[in-house]
C-alpha cells in the first residue's frame, strides 16, 4: 500500500481508523509498528486496507 512504501525504515505507533468488516465498519485499532526485512510488521495486526492510516514516529 501506499502508507507501506511512505514507512520506509520507520517504526512508531499507528492508528487503522474504519476498517471494513470490523464493527461495522467504523471500527479501529492502535498497535505498534517497525519494519522488516520482509516488510513492516505491527505487534497485534495491521489493518492497511482501512479508510484511513494515522502514523507516530518513534526514536
């Protein structure tokens, strides 16, 4: 997806806000993400077909 490619080497907190399938649709999820060598990983799940992907950058 997009959001994967903008993430690059970063890891940080991320938010999935309304996504499909999950409460409706207007469901959401917080976890902690950091990249791979296969490609970004989140601790829990990550949801990158949602409408909408907020990201924090952790040091």
């Amino acid at each position: 997806t997009k959001f994967q490619t903008e993430l690059g080497n970063k890891k940080g907190v991320v938010f999935f806000w309304k996504i499909d399938g999950y409460n409706g649709g207007s469901g959401s999820h917080i976890d902690l993400i950091e990249p791979t060598s296969a490609g970004a990983v989140c601790h829990s799940h990550c949801y990158f077909s949602c409408k909408q992907i907020w990201f924090w950058e952790l040091r």
